[in-house]
C-alpha cells in the first residue's frame, strides 16, 4: 500500500518500512523457504508499484497471484494484521487492480509470442541445450539469414533454413565455416524436441510488442500483467529464455531515462534460479550486464527464489532492496547457506542476523532496501502488509471474461503466419520443376498441330505394308524374269560368260524397271 507517497512495505515496531520509488529500479530480491510467506510479499509490492501508476510483469507460477484482478475481502488473519499494524489509519481498503492474462499456451491467457529472429542464437541455443559447436552453427544460420533477407519468425522457418544451408553447405562454407550435416540433424532434433514442449505456439506472429504492456488504466493504476506459468514452468529452458528474452527486449526497445522518480516498469520473475541453472558463461555475464545496465531504463527487475545462493554473486550484488524471508538449516550445506545470506544484509546490532533468519514466523522477513541517500539500510525485522486484493482462488468464468474483455485481445489473440523463410525457400526450391514444367506446357501447345501435320504427311509417303510386301514380290519376280531373259541373249552371244553377265544386266533391268512404275 501507499503512505506519504511511498510504497509501504511493513512494520518493524513502530517504525514504518518504505520501498522509495525513486531507488525501486535499483532492483531486489524476495526469497525464502516454501511457505513463508514469499507469494503475500509479492503481492503487496506488485500492488503498491500499480497504485502509483507503474505497469508490472508478474510470472505466476502457482496460480495464486491470479486473483489481484478481485478485490479483497475481510478474513481473520488479514483483519488481525491490519489492525495489528494500524494500517486502517493509514488508509488501508480492499480493492481490484487492472490486469492482462497471458499463457504462452493460450490456455489460462492471452497467447505470448514471439519470434525466432527476436529471440537471437545465444537464447534459442539455450532454448535448445545447444553445445559450443551447434550454438557457433546456429549463429551462422542467422547470419546467412540476415545476408540473404530471410525472416525467420517460427520454428518451421528455422528448420527451413537449416535444411536449406545443408543443402549448400559447399557454397556457405568458404564464407561462413563449414556447416556439417550431422551438427545441422543434431539442431533439428533439439527444434523437434522444444516443439513438443510448446516452442511451436510461443515462436510465431503476431509477437508481444512490450510497448504495449507501459501504460495505465483510466484510474492511473499501472496495469499488471499476469504470464501463467503453471504449465510452463514443467518446461524450464522454454521458461527461463523467456524471461531473459523479456529483460532484452527491453534493454533494446527502451530510451535512457536515467534516475526516474519512480520505475517505468517493475519485473518480478518467479522461480528465478530456473534462469541461471546450467546457463553457459556468456549468457551469465550477459544477463550480469543487463540488470547493470537496465537500471538506465528505468526497468526495476525483482528475483523470487527461495536462497539467495541460487542468484550468482555478479547478478547479486545489482540487487539493493531485499526481503529474505525464513531460511531452515538442518544439514551443514543449509547452514553455509544460511551464514551467507546473513551476511547479505547491513548489520543490525539489535538482533543476531544468522540465527533471527531461521526463527522468522510465516509473514516476517528481514528487510533491507536502499535508502533515499543511496545507502542501503541496516536490517530490520519487519512485519509485512497483507494484500488489498484477493487471497482467494479466481473463478475460471472470471478469468475468461477479464481475457475478452482485455483490450489487448483483438490483437493478440489469433496467431498470423505471415510469409517468412519456410514460404520463400520453398518457392524457390520450386521454381525450376514450375519452369520445366512450363516450357513443356509451352512447346505442347504450339508444336501439337505441327506435329500431327508431319505425321500425316510422313503416313501419306510412306506405303503400306500390304504395298511394302507386294511391291518385294513383283521386285523379286522381275528380277528373276529379267535375269532369264538375260541369261538367253547373252549365251547366244557370248557363251557362257555372256550368259552370267546377261542375267545379272537383266535383273536390275526388271528390278529397276518396276522401281519406276511403283514411283508413277
């Protein structure tokens, strides 16, 4: 809740404790062990940055942070605290905040996408469980991609375009490396395997457009935008490359802003340590970069996990306002941990850090946040608001009708597959069969008349073979007529030399003879 326009965050006695909305994009922390009260904390710092006009992100793992949509109601533990805490002074009520559902799945939400191009090799490669060498590959692929204006927005265009640059891997190599087939089948795999989990709906069009999620309702209120993640988060890798897809969209799309008096936006990421688990070097020290440098932006980033252990030391140190809820220690690697986190926090001299994390009821935390000199503040054991909106469970009826009634809805709700690299490749790989084909086409039409015209004329020549067979008999009777006449004029007069020579002069004679009459 809201008090001297600040976001009031607990009690630590007496004492008010505030988050300053001009240090909340100095980011923070929640953790703590299951069933400590993390989801209330949540809550009540998601509620307080909506009130004062700043849009929030929340990953809903559970399913319970779903009902900020429903005002509260009044219940013993909730009237206890307020009164305990003398929050009603304060003005606190119970209300509704302005929420978006989304669901990756389109099941619980608005369907969430985005595209191949937009989420870039490091964090598809991620996506995939990639290897050094596929992930180098995969690099090349969107690089020839780029080169040759191929637009890659979903995962048939990405294997598309693998298939393709196998197929010419001579002509890709002395530029790009070699590119062997057995590492391309082995990406095809990872993209068949990612799809099953869900890759196939969150890689399309129309892609989340985050500009869309920086805005108000017509009350001031920052809008909340709720991503289900109860499916989701079965799927890790899907999970995490889309929270850090999330931070760099941002990181890109907007404007320096410097030191706001008050975020643009706050991200709380659910579950955190699902982002950084057997995340590769690189990808480490980008996210390390990122929240360094998102703080520019005005972009507050707030990570839920439940040991601060799970967020590594270079991500950690960025985070200035913390909220550690109960940590057990019953196993020597426990109490390791639970001696870091102590060590986490200023000194208060008050109370021994160690030993109050692991005494902590459900709804207390140790607080530390930065103050308005930049500082951070010593440790305090605080006390925390409970929720002005619903505890509850929300109606599923209720969800439907806050997603139709979304103003966001006409846009994002049906996918589009607009033309991208899987259409052009495949025209292109067709085009020379469709020529062939054509000029077949082509040569049939106007040939066809000729060509039975000379077929006609060549059966008029040639005889038939009724002709052919009479015309051989006649040829051989003549000959045989004209080699006895021959052979009788030539023995009269030459012996029988003169006989052989007249029958064979009198053979062609006949045979030439008949010839003659058959061409008349």
């Amino acid at each position: 809740m809201i008090k001297e326009e600040k976001i009031l965050l607990g009690k630590s006695g007496d004492e008010d404790i505030f988050i300053y909305p001009k240090m909340a994009n100095r980011h923070g922390m929640i953790a703590g062990a299951t069933g400590t009260g993390k989801t209330v904390t949540l809550k009540v710092m998601a509620e307080s940055f909506s009130s004062i006009g700043v849009p929030v992100f929340l990953a809903d793992v559970k399913g319970d942070i779903a009902p900020m949509c429903q005002a509260g109601t009044d219940n013993p533990n909730v009237s206890e605290r307020v009164s305990s805490m003398g929050l009603d002074a304060a003005g606190f009520d119970y209300h509704a905040f302005p929420v978006n559902f989304w669901d990756v799945y389109g099941e619980k939400g608005m369907p969430l996408r985005t595209t191949i191009s937009e989420m870039g090799p490091l964090l598809l490669s991620r996506v995939l469980g990639l290897n050094d060498t596929q992930s180098d590959v995969l690099t090349c692929i969107f690089k020839i991609a780029d080169d040759e204006n191929l637009i890659l927005t979903d995962t048939k265009d990405l294997k598309a375009m693998l298939n393709y640059v196998s197929d010419k891997s001579a002509e890709y190599g002395p530029k790009y490396g070699n590119i062997a087939t057995v590492t391309v089948n082995a990406i095809l795999r990872s993209i068949v395997a990612i799809e099953s989990e869900g890759a196939d709906l969150f890689f399309g069009e129309p892609a989340l457009n985050v500009a869309d999620w920086l805005c108000t309702d017509r009350n001031g209120y920052g809008m909340v935008q709720i991503l289900d993640c109860q499916k989701l988060i079965l799927h890790p890798r899907l999970y995490s490359a889309f929270l850090l897809w999330l931070i760099s969209e941002l990181f890109e799309s907007l404007p320096e802003v410097g030191d706001p008096e008050k975020p643009r936006v706050v991200f709380f990421f659910d579950e955190a340590h699902m982002l950084f688990d057997s995340a590769p070097k690189a990808l480490l020290e980008k996210i390390e970069q990122l929240v360094k440098l998102i703080r520019s932006k005005g972009v507050g980033i707030y990570f839920i996990t439940q040991n601060p252990s799970d967020i590594p030391d270079g991500v950690l140190a960025q985070l200035g306002n913390k909220v550690q809820h109960a940590l057990h220690a019953y196993t020597p690697k426990e109490q390791k941990a639970v001696k870091a986190a102590a060590m986490g926090f200023r000194v208060n001299p008050e109370f021994d850090t160690y030993t109050t994390l692991q005494e902590l009821g459900t709804g207390k935390a140790l607080v530390s946040v930065m103050g308005e000199d930049g500082i951070p503040t010593i440790v305090k054991h605080t006390k925390i608001c409970p929720p002005q909106s619903s505890m509850g469970t929300l109606a599923e009826s209720e969800r439907i009708s806050n997603i139709n009634n979304s103003v966001l809805y006409p846009k994002y709700y049906e996918s589009v597959d607009n033309e991208s690299a899987y259409e052009l490749l495949a025209r292109l790989e067709s085009k020379p069969t469709e020529n062939a084909k054509s000029e077949e086409e082509a040569m049939t039409l106007t040939e066809k008349m000729k060509k039975q015209l000379e077929e006609q004329e060549k059966k008029k020549k040639q005889p038939s073979a009724l002709a052919k067979a009479s015309k051989s008999v006649a040829k051989t009777a003549s000959g045989t007529i004209g080699r006895e006449i021959g052979k009788t004029i030539g023995s009269s007069v030459g012996g029988k030399f003169g006989k052989t020579l007249g029958g064979n002069v009198g053979a062609s004679l006949g045979r030439g003879l008949l010839d003659t009459l058959f061409k008349l």
